[in-house]
C-alpha cells in the first residue's frame, strides 16, 4: 500500500515544482528541506511528516490540501 501511495504523491510534489517554474534545490532551499529529500519525495522513497508537508506547501505556495489532492490507483 505504500508504494501506492508515495509514488503517486512524489509525482504530484514534482508536477507541482515543475508549475512552479523551481528545480529540486531552489524548492529545497525555500523549504529548508534537503535537496536529497526532495529526490526521495518524488521518487516515492519518502513518507512526508505532517510538519515537511507544511514546509512545502509554503514553498510551493499552495494550500497544504493541494498537496494531497492526487488520484491512488487501487487496483
């Protein structure tokens, strides 16, 4: 169940970087996040705490639902 998760997160987390015209270290740096972590995220080996979520919500300029709103595939 988690890789039918984080994947799928990781993959809106890029999307949304890309809209916002950023690369992995200009998000991390507004983030105060890793650039590392950022990767990890959108290559669905990272599972976000409540608190990192915030953080890039901020950074991306987006309210922290907007993180959350993407399709899981349940097959």
């Amino acid at each position: 169940m988690n890789d039918s998760i984080l994947n799928p997160f990781g993959l809106h987390i890029k999307q949304l970087r890309k809209e916002a015209a950023l690369s992995q270290e200009e998000l991390a740096a507004r983030s105060g996040l890793d650039r590392t972590y950022i990767s990890g995220i959108e290559r669905g080996l990272r599972n976000v705490s409540l608190i990192n979520l915030f953080k890039l919500a901020n950074a991306l300029n987006v309210a922290p639902e907007t993180l959350l709103a993407f399709e899981v595939d349940n097959d």
